[in-house]
C-alpha cells in the first residue's frame, strides 16, 4: 500500500519519465526488501530434541532452518550472531521430526453413515480430503501416504498442497485401489442390476498391469493391490487370499518398473505370503501372520503396517455411524489376531512403519495409535522410528524424517518427552512443513 501511494504523488507531482523512474526505484526497494525477509532463517529453540535413530533426546535444541532445510542441528551456546535469525521460542518443548502415517484415506469420514457416504461424488469426497489433510497437518503428520480414494481425488488434493493452494501433509497417493471383481475393493454394496464397478477392478496379470499404468497416467505416486479380503467389504472373507500371486508379482513388477512402492492390503497368511513372495514393498493390516510369514517378512526386509487403534472406535462408534453388523463382526475377528501378529512380528525384528488407516476412525486422532503400538510390544523409540526414519526407509526418502542437516524442514514439537510418555504425542503443540509453520 505505502508503494502503491508514493506512485500515485510521483505521477501527478513528476514528469512521465522521472515518475517511471520512481516507481521502478520503489518497486525494486520493495521487492528486495521482501526478499530479505523471505530469505532470514529461522532459529528454533527447545527444550530438547528427539534424535529418532538414536532413540534419545537430546537436552538444549537449537535448530537453523534455510528455506525448506535443515541446515544445524546443536546446542543454542553453539549459534553464533543469533540476532540475524527469526526467533520461534519453543521453551518448555521437546522437537521431533514431523511423523508420518503410512495407511490413510482422506477422502472418508468415520462419523459420516457408513452407507451414504459410499455415494457420495468424487467432488464431494474431493473436499473431504481436503478438510482431512489439514486436520492431519496439525496433528504433527507432514507425510502420509493415502491408500485409496475415488476419482483421483486425493491426487488432486495433493497437487493444491504442493502447489501452496491448500495446508496439508506431504502425500503419495495410490489413486484407485486395485482389486479383483467382487473382491475387498470392488464395490458390493450396490444392487446387481446397477452393474456398478470400482475403477480399480481388473482380473488377470496384464488386465492389472493396464490397471497401474492407468493410476500412474493419472497422478499416482504409489500404488496399492487388495490381495485378500477386507473388513469393510460386502461379501469377502478378510483371511481369504483374492488376487493369485501371478496377478500380484505383475503389480509389482509394474510398479517398480515405474519406480513406485507398491502395498498390499492382506489380512490373510497365504495373502500376506504370496504377497511377499511376489516382492510387495508393505504388507497391510497384517491380521493372521503365522511364524513362518513373519520369518519370511524378516528376510525380505518386506515393511509391515498394521492398524492397531481402531478397533475400540469401530466396536464403540460404529453401528450408530451405519456400519453393516457384517463388517463390525470382522473387525471383532481380525482385532485380537491383528494385535497378537503385531506383537511377534516386533519381537521377530520386522520392518515396522506407522500405519492407522485413518477415516476407519476420525482424521486427526493418529497419534492415539502410538500409545497402542506401545502397549503392544514396542519401546517409545520403536513408535516413533516407525512413523519417521522407517516411514522415510519405506517411501526411499533420504531427506526425511529425522532433524539433521540437509533434511526437509519438517519439525514439530510436544509438551515432553514422548519417549518418557508417549501420549504426549497425541497433542503435538507445533507444526512446521517445509519451513513453513503452520502450528504454534
């Protein structure tokens, strides 16, 4: 405004030329005035810090963001000319690096009925998406990775973050799950005269290979296969294996042909088995795993994600949010085998990332889970290596999920040590992605 101003005396009280000239002055002033303030760093101050890969923290944290970046990690006594930085003061505050979620769906709603959300529009699950990636931003989740959604339209709410249009977690989304007809991710809840079909079926090895190539085509960035059946399905059995492991491998192969992760919802052992075998990045849900497949899952290094929070919300929320009694007698199946499989694959060694399947219960509580993954058999430091450094591992991204120099500024902060009560990390009191903050 005051720019605006000085170039409206300058024209009426200056010669043409001279009042160009003054304008242009004006305007060069400032915009590098503008740009000396975009490019001052930043100084964080706390407490202390997580060091996730050590699974220590760390007392007296100073960190210096540049842009988007990390550039030290130390002790404030170790930052020289502190008063060239912009200040944020997090006393009384542990970092951590931001968390990330694994198995989301940000285009549902679990207090919506369950029936009628199942006709909602793409428009309409569009924003849905777009509300739920906020919520989860602010509860300390920078990274997710969405595991189906209708209509691209998680991509799309991806494309507006990227694009600064919108607040939201770094995503990779697998556009349509892909699945075999009647399977887990097909839709059976329609009549069959409407002949309805979800825009993942495909049957047969190439039929799936067109399948990925379509996702791909559309702005998929990973890429997802339903090899068993599912809790909240019509008609499947979870424990049932649907895709052959001929169908599964030619998932995979297409998509580390493309150079994309590829996970597959699998309940059942000979699912989860096949899927391994077949070269499947991550495993999910995990719910019936024998000795044996955990051995195998150990030796190929295969991640596995298991939603261990919901069923408490499911048994508790779900009949009056419209869940069929088919789907909450599954979940009442899978729930205690689910959790038994989680606590042996953890004390096997398995690779572990943090994964909640969020709209299966409210966008926002994910952090609730880490209590649950404790209590079934991690350390505080296993919690939250899986929703950072293994999350990191998984996605094959060297540049996050720990604070250390050269890593994407994505920092957040709680009030605590979550490694001394990891609770706290179900109130994350500060958010920055990218540099940007977005919490405090």
């Amino acid at each position: 405004m005051t720019t605006f101003n000085a170039f409206k005396l300058a024209k009426i009280s200056l010669p043409k030329a001279l009042s160009t000239t003054v304008a242009l002055a004006l305007f060069s002033s400032s915009m590098v005035s503008s740009s000396m303030a975009m490019a001052q760093d930043t100084l964080i101050i706390a407490d202390g810090y997580v060091d996730v890969a050590a699974g220590k923290t760390i007392a007296d944290a100073a960190i210096v963001v540049s842009d988007n970046r990390i550039t030290s990690v130390g002790r404030l006594d170790d930052i020289n000319n502190q008063e060239q930085y912009k200040v944020v003061d997090l006393g009384g505050k542990i970092l951590l690096p931001g968390v990330m979620d694994m198995h989301v769906h940000l285009s549902g709603d679990a207090q919506d009925n369950f029936l009628e959300s199942l006709n909602y529009s793409v428009p309409r699950q569009t924003v849905k998406a777009v509300k739920n990636a906020k919520t989860t931003l602010m509860a300390g989740f920078t990274t997710v990775r969405d595991l189906g959604a209708a209509g691209y339209s998680v991509i799309a709410t991806r494309d507006g973050i990227s694009a600064g249009e919108i607040p939201g977690p770094r995503i990779w989304a697998v556009g349509h799950s892909i699945s075999i007809t009647g399977g887990h991710c097909d839709d059976n809840f329609s009549a069959p005269e409407k002949q309805a079909r979800s825009a993942g079926v495909a049957d047969g090895p190439w039929a799936v290979r067109t399948k990925v190539r379509e996702n791909i085509k559309y702005g998929a960035n990973a890429i997802k296969i339903c090899a068993t059946g599912g809790v909240f399905s019509k008609g499947t059995k979870v424990g049932v294996q649907q895709y052959t492991e001929q169908e599964i491998k030619a998932a995979v192969d297409e998509a580390h042909l493309r150079g994309l992760t590829i996970a597959s919802h699998a309940h059942g052992t000979e699912g989860i088995k096949a899927s391994i075998r077949a070269g499947i990045d991550s495993i999910e849900h995990c719910s019936f795993m024998d000795d044996e497949t955990i051995k195998m899952a150990v030796k190929a290094g295969t991640y596995l994600s298991c939603d261990i929070y919901n069923t408490e919300y499911t048994l508790t929320y779900g009949e009056a949010n419209g869940v069929p009694e088919e789907n909450i007698n599954k979940e009442k199946l899978v729930s205690k085998a689910q959790r038994e499989s989680f606590r042996k694959a953890v004390k096997a060694g398995a690779n572990m990332v943090f994964g909640s399947d969020a709209a299966i219960y409210p966008h926002g509580d994910n952090g609730k889970q880490f209590e649950r993954m404790v209590t079934f058999g991690m350390t505080p430091a296993q919690a939250l290596q899986a929703a950072t450094i293994n999350s990191a591992a998984l996605l094959k991204q060297d540049d996050l999920g720990q604070l250390k120099p050269g890593y994407l500024a994505d920092i957040i902060a709680v009030d605590g040590d979550p490694l001394q009560d990891i609770r706290l990390m179900e109130n994350v009191s500060f958010v920055m992605k990218d540099g940007i903050v977005f919490k405090k």
